[in-house]
C-alpha cells in the first residue's frame, strides 16, 4: 500500500501517536500535539469509544463483575451508532479538526472501535466495524484495507536512504480467544506481514501494536485484574520476534496503546539488538484521571511495588516509577543528519511536554549488535528476564503485598477490638464492685 510521502524529497522528522480517545470527552490534547506539527500522525486503537459500558455491580438482579455475575459488563452497538460516534470525533473536536487538514493520519483500531471489549476473531460485527473505520479514516473507496480482512496496512515514507516504514498489526480481526495461546494475527496476516519485511529498503521500521508487545504487567497483576498484552500469547510473541529475525530487519520501534498510562519498555533477547516498545495511552483515557482519590493512590503505589524487568529507566523519567498515568500522546523526532542518526522518542504530556523519553541511535537497531566490536565486552543487555519468567514471590509480589497488608490491619483491629472489650469489661467489673461496696 503506497502512502502520501512515499517518494517524497523530504524525510519523515517528526512522528506523533497515540491511542483511548473518548469521544465525548473535551479533548485539549489535540492543542499540543498540533504545536508539534507532525509530518504523520497514527492511531493506535481506541480511537474511539464505541461500546456501552454497565456499571459495577457484585450484588443486585443485575451483576456485571465479580464471582456471581450475570450478564456481560459491556453491549455492542449498531452500525448507525458506531457511525454516530466516530462523527463525533472527525467533526465534534475542533483540535482533530485543525491536524487533518494540515497532517497525514494513520491507524488500527483495539477492542473498543472494533466494538466490544477484549473482543477478537468472534465479534459479529467486526466486517461492518471494519469499513465504517475506514471511513473515518479517509480511506479510498478502492484501498485494499476495505476488501481483505482485517485493517492491517504498511505504508513508506520518505527518500532512499532515509525510508521509514509503517507497519500496522491488526490484533483483533482474527485473534484466538484470550489465553488459549492461539493465533493474534491469523495466517493471512502473518504472510503479509512476512512479504512486507522481506521487500523493506526501509531503514526504520515503526511496527504499530493495538496492545503492548513488549511489557506483560498482567503477569504480576493477578489475582486482581489483568490487561491484554501479546505476552497473554507467548507463542505468537515468540513468532513476532522469530520473523523479525529470519527476514534481517533493522530498525524495528514498536508502539502500543490500550493500557491507559504511558511507558517506555525494552527487551534484549528477542533480536541481535535492542527492541523499544513505547506505549502511548491514553489521549483522553489515563488511568490516575479515570479513579478517585484514594484509588488513584493504590494505582501508583502497584506501579512501585511491581517488578520493572521490561521497564526503560532513566533521569528523563518525571515520575519515581516511569509511569506516566495521565493524557498523554507519544513521539518520535528523527535527526538523519546526526552521525550516527539519531532516534528521540518521547511520552509527552497535555500540553507537550516530555514525561518519559529514550534516545536511541540508529546504529544500535542493527542485527548483530549485540556480538559488534562496539559493545564486546560491555554489559549491555539489562533486560532479558520476562515478566512471567520471574520467580513467583517476585511475579506475585502485589498480591503478596495485599494481603499481607489485609491480615496486619485485620489482625490490627481484631487486636484494638480486644483491648476496647477488655477495657471494657473491667470499666464492667469495678462497677459492680463499688456497687456492692
């Protein structure tokens, strides 16, 4: 699929995405991003907000969570209120406005454009959901996307020696059910993907995710919630980074949406050299915004407790856990001028500043890497143990923590109980005495 730019003189520099837009909400973010003034602008899923969400219920005739739940926490739509909704988006927020008339955008869409919630290959609606995103899109009448299955798309930019391609996955059209360890991308889309990295002059190559590639936070977080990740399918994971090798390419950056915080994530053994997964989320969706004090102050506490193998580290950080947990958009300023050339890549907040950031050398992002004269001898792979390779007292830790927190104040109350019945009781007994005296 050729993209607007593909033969252009002038090199992609500037790249901003993101993903969680909520429709309806005010959306000011829009304002920064344009400030940046992107060459390219990509969707990450969650463009918008289409399901309709029931409230926590675990008691009542109607119970949407918990062990005794009834009927399903989240309704699809009809296509006429999908439309409805994206129309909101394209034509109700006055910041999307302004950047599609000055800037290319891109995108794959996650569980809630699709239509339901964590919802895969199963979905009813998913070929109507398919062209209805397309239209918000702006995408051909005649464009491939509209006639295969699934919105899978690659597009290059820029002149020889400076190429950047863009890959976007579809992790939903064709998605086994959540930890059966099946298929993400189904065949088809793994052959395409395959062609489109064996035919790349590129010498960057942006690999768009739905859901983090990277990061697996939902093997520490359970028993207590978990988020989709491609490490829910290990075997696809193993798959992702086994194609990326047998096809020799370089400069592979994977960004990812869906989690409602921003985070910077890297792993060192699955290619000759690093891989970079930067996770924007959300644009209007964070999740210290989305829950009342104190719940806001549990969420950031889990993010410290929690083991960090994956999790990039560094005094860019604003936060202790580098964790960004409010709007935010993501990055990518590319200086080809720089010898080597120069990759800066950032989560930045509402109103554009810089929360979290790496900056990566192009030359680092070369197979072989790993075993070149540059860094024989040196200890550069800091992150090779997965999260769900850890020790179980270490995966388990915030369950461990919760409930060694829960037992300490129980025992904490039960124990001021006692003292307040024994205080009492004696109050008791020396008024019967003096009673009787």
């Amino acid at each position: 699929m050729e993209a607007r730019g593909a033969h252009s003189a002038e090199p992609l520099t500037r790249i901003a995405f993101g993903s969680c837009a909520n429709q309806s909400a005010p959306q000011p973010i829009w304002d920064a991003v344009l400030e940046l003034d992107p060459n390219l602008f990509i969707f990450l899923g969650d463009n918008i907000y289409a399901d309709i969400k029931q409230p926590n219920k675990m008691v009542g005739r109607e119970r949407t969570v918990g062990p005794f739940k009834n009927i399903p926490r989240f309704w699809a739509v009809s296509p006429e209120e999908l439309k409805l909704k994206y129309d909101l988006l394209k034509h109700g927020q006055p910041g999307y406005v302004a950047l599609r008339k000055k800037t290319q955008i891109v995108g794959t869409w996650d569980d809630h454009d699709y239509g339901l919630n964590d919802a895969g290959k199963e979905y009813e609606g998913k070929d109507a959901s398919q062209q209805l995103m397309l239209d918000f899109l702006d995408e051909a009448p005649d464009s491939q996307r509209r006639k295969q299955q699934g919105v899978y798309a690659a597009y290059t930019y820029g002149p020889v020696g400076k190429k950047v391609k863009v890959i976007l996955l579809d992790t939903r059209y064709h998605r086994d059910p959540l930890r059966s360890d099946g298929t993400m991308l189904g065949e088809t889309q793994w052959r395409w993907f395959e062609h489109e990295l064996q035919n790349s002059d590129a010498q960057i190559h942006i690999i768009g995710s739905s859901i983090q590639v990277v990061s697996n936070f939902s093997a520490m977080s359970q028993p207590f919630f978990s988020m989709e990740s491609w490490g829910m399918f290990p075997s696809e994971r193993s798959r992702l980074y086994a194609v990326l090798r047998d096809t020799n390419t370089s400069g592979v950056l994977f960004i990812s949406g869906d989690v409602h915080f921003g985070e910077i994530s890297r792993f060192d053994c699955g290619l000759t050299y690093p891989v970079y997964d930067i996770t924007s989320s959300g644009l209007t969706e964070a999740v210290e915004e989305k829950y009342a004090f104190p719940f806001s102050i549990a969420l950031a506490l889990g993010g410290w407790v929690l083991p960090q193998t994956m999790r990039v580290h560094n005094s860019r950080c604003t936060t202790n856990t580098c964790v960004y947990g409010h709007a935010n958009f993501g990055t990518f300023e590319i200086d080809w001028d720089a010898n080597p050339v120069i990759i800066d890549a950032n989560v930045r907040d509402i109103h554009g500043n810089p929360v979290l950031g790496e900056t990566i050398k192009l030359s680092e992002l070369q197979p072989g890497y790993f075993k070149s004269q540059a860094v024989r001898g040196r200890h550069v792979k800091r992150h090779c143990t997965l999260e769900s390779e850890l020790p179980w007292y270490r995966k388990y830790i915030l369950a461990i923590t919760f409930i060694g927190t829960l037992t300490v104040s129980v025992g904490t109350l039960l124990m001021l109980l006692v003292l307040i019945a024994v205080r009492l009781t004696r109050r008791t007994v020396r008024s019967l005495t003096f009673k009787e005296d």
